[in-house]
C-alpha cells in the first residue's frame, strides 16, 4: 500500500500529522513497560531534584583524595561545608559508551550511548521514567528549568528520547505554578482543553481505520502513535481537574527586572528557590534542572569572554583562576539551595529529607572534554550521608546504579536502569 502525502488526520475541524510511515515514502522499501501504579501516597511524599552543570570542574578543586567519612574537603566542597553530612560525594562515576565531548549532555540522565555520532538513538530520561511509573497527583509531573542557553542537548527526554522543551523564563514558571487566573480565563482555559480532547476522539477513530490498511510495521507506528493520543487525553482530563482547583499562595515576589544571564548566581538562585517552593507547595515531586553557563559571558572581574574559553584553559593559571571564581558561585549558589531546602520543615524533619538532590555533570576535566569521572553529589533523600563514595577512577562504575538507588528512594521497585548494573554499593538508607 502506497499513502499520499497529503493524508493526515482530521477531527473538529483540526489536523494532527501522521508519525512517518514506510507507506509515505516515495518507494516500499516502545514496547512500553507497564505502568506500575506508585505506592499509596504518605505523608511527606519523596521527591527528586537533577541538576546538571554543562561545565565540569577543575578537578583538583572537587575530588576528595581519601574515601569514606573522613575526607579532606576540597575548596569546592568546603563552600558546601555546613551540609557536610546531608551529602555524599561520588568519584569514579560515569556513563560507558558516552563519549562525545558537549554532546554528553544529551545523556547525563539515561546514559544512552554515543551521543555524538550521527547514527545516536536517544531513549528516555531517569525523571521521565519516573513520571511514567507514578500515579499523577500533582499539577505538573515534571518540570524542565534551564539557567543559561541550550547548546542543543536537554537531559530530559521522552521514551523515544525526544527532548523535553525546558522553560529558562523564572516569570513564566511562577505564573504557571502560583498565579490564579480569573474566573473567566479559568473558564476560557477549562473550554480550550475540552476543545483538545474532542478533536483527539475523532482523530483516534481516524488512525483506527487508516491502521486496517497498512503493513506489519507501520500498524505498530500507528499503534505507538495512538498510545501517545491516549496519553495525552488522560493529560488534558488531569489539566481541566487542576485549572479548577486554587494554585497555592507563596511568600516570593519575582523582582520587576529579571537578572540578564551574565548575572549567572542571580539567575541560578531565583530558579533555585522557585523550585524550591514548587517541592514544598507539591506543585510537582520532580524537577531537573540544566545549569548551562558555558555560552554565557558572567559579569564577574576580569572575565570578558564566554566561560567556555574559561574551560579549555590549557593550565594557564590566569585563565584558572577566574574559572575557579565561576565555579565557586555554582557551589555557592548549590550551598544556598540546601539552605533553603533545610530550613523548609516537613513532618519532624526537612524538605531535604524527602527530596533526593543530584548534583553533576556530564563533563569532568571540560579542558579535555573528558567524560569519565564526573563530578557526582548526591543530597537528601533517605540515604546516609557524610562520606566519600570513592570508586575505580580508570574504571568507574556506571552512574546509571546512582540512578536506580535514587529510583528506589523514590518508591519505585525497579532493580535496574540503562546502563546500571545494580544499585550504587556503599550507598546506605538511612
């Protein structure tokens, strides 16, 4: 059976476009897991936070060299010092098979290998498999925040490894979480999803009967195709319950002018604290974040460029030294977010007690773009904290067993993820 290419769904006066079938082309020639319902919600709930820095560090600066309790902080760590013991921090850690310099970042959360050739499939990030085994029973599954400019490779992805547009606007994200439209926007709103999930009926009885007519392999691209549409019509049923119900009132005021991006800790910590209360008020139960400061020209004494030249210093201790001065504000501005996470209290102890935090990157050494190694905190959670979790620096252990230890905080059984091959050794529950 050939298709034109004109022959697309239609439902309410509305087109949705066909996946790519091999009836469209010019010549003939997921399998999804099942949900698993999550646990009966208790009181506080567990939560993730994933921030990725597309910097790396200067080595020296962060690593540890003694392993377990009694370590010797580092300069980096010492800005963390007064959360000395809510932290583990992780050296020999990373992804096999992701090579590919900046283009790791595309694979800092499901550890798809080698995102740098033209031939790489992209599969489904550790926060969006997470979403898929939850029930829903926040406004907003997930949230996707960038600080700086997409260098073009989000961490978050869909199952067939589409990247999640992140919002990098704080105003935009503090009006969707706490401002309450009014009676009739509500309403304008409520009519406007209504309208969505109508067209997705007709459109479905469209691809049923369109799917009779075509070989083995596009059925299962239609298949997949409608799987998507129910998805998003149970989205759409979720989004018209929530735009009745009152968004919560926070104590933040956005400031009239936003701080520009070269103002990297003003920008960090006002999406810091966003988030923060976007976890206390449970708008949502998973956030990641994309620290993205490498195209960004900091206002900061002495530094007139973008911070990537910074990164490929070549040893040069004029060029270090201000890199060092960028990477003590993300450091800095990590302290504060524990500040604020700590100083939040939930049911005899802390939001940081029920939000597991991780804090990396896909780069170790940026200056030769090397992707072993990587710099790994982890934070909250319901683990033991304190320690230096030293592994094999030659040959890491895959970071992908950090990942399904954060999972099963989080209350999914699940005893393997990507790349992982179990749970992270030496990583305690408390």
């Amino acid at each position: 059976m050939h298709l034109h290419r004109r022959t697309f769904l239609r439902g309410s006066g509305a087109a949705v476009a066909l996946p790519f079938l091999e009836a469209l082309a010019p010549t003939g020639p997921r399998a999804r897991g099942v949900v698993q319902g999550a646990a009966a919600t208790v009181a506080p709930p567990k939560r993730m936070l994933l921030i990725m820095s597309n910097m790396g560090v200067i080595p020296k600066n962060f690593f540890p060299e003694t392993p377990g309790p009694d370590y010797e902080a580092t300069p980096y760590l010492e800005i963390l010092a007064r959360h000395r013991g809510r932290f583990t921090v992780c050296s020999g850690l990373s992804h096999p098979e992701v090579g590919g310099a900046h283009a790791t970042e595309k694979s800092f959360l499901n550890a798809a290998p080698h995102p740098g050739r033209s031939t790489f499939k992209n599969t489904i990030s550790m926060d969006q498999f997470a979403v898929e085994q939850t029930a829903t029973v926040t406004r907003f599954p997930s949230l996707g925040l960038i600080v700086g400019y997409n260098t073009g490779g989000m961490p978050s992805t869909t199952r067939d490894g589409v990247q999640i547009p992140p919002e990098r606007d704080p105003a935009v994200i503090y009006r969707k979480l706490f401002v309450q439209g009014t009676p009739e926007e509500v309403k304008q709103r409520i009519e406007e999803l209504s309208r969505g999930a109508s067209i997705l009926d007709f459109v479905l009885d469209d691809a049923h009967r369109l799917e009779k007519h075509l070989p083995s392999r596009d059925r299962q691209r239609i298949e997949q195709y409608c799987n998507s549409v129910r998805e998003l019509e149970v989205r759409l049923g979720q989004s018209q319950a929530w735009e009745q119900k009152p968004k919560p009132a926070v104590d933040l005021q956005l400031p009239r002018t936003l701080p520009d991006d070269s103002e990297i800790q003003a920008q960090t910590d006002l999406m810091y604290d966003i988030t923060r209360l976007a976890l206390e008020t449970d708008a949502t139960r998973i956030v990641s974040i994309f620290l993205a400061p490498l195209r960004v020209k900091p206002k900061l004494p002495g530094i007139t460029g973008e911070t990537h030249g910074l990164t490929h210093h070549g040893g040069d201790p004029t060029k270090l030294a201000l890199l060092q001065s960028v990477e003590e504000i993300i450091y800095g501005s990590f302290a504060r977010l524990l500040d604020g996470l700590v100083a939040a209290p939930e049911a005899g102890g802390t939001l940081l007690d029920n939000t597991a935090v991780l804090f990396g990157s896909n780069l170790s050494n940026a200056n030769s773009h090397d992707t072993t190694n990587l710099p790994i905190l982890l934070a909250g959670g319901g683990f033991r904290h304190g320690h230096h979790l030293a592994f094999d620096r030659k040959n890491n252990t895959p970071l992908a067993n950090l990942f399904v230890s954060m999972l099963q905080d989080y209350g999914l059984e699940v005893e393997r993820f990507a790349s992982s091959t179990g749970t992270l050794t030496g990583l305690e529950r408390a």
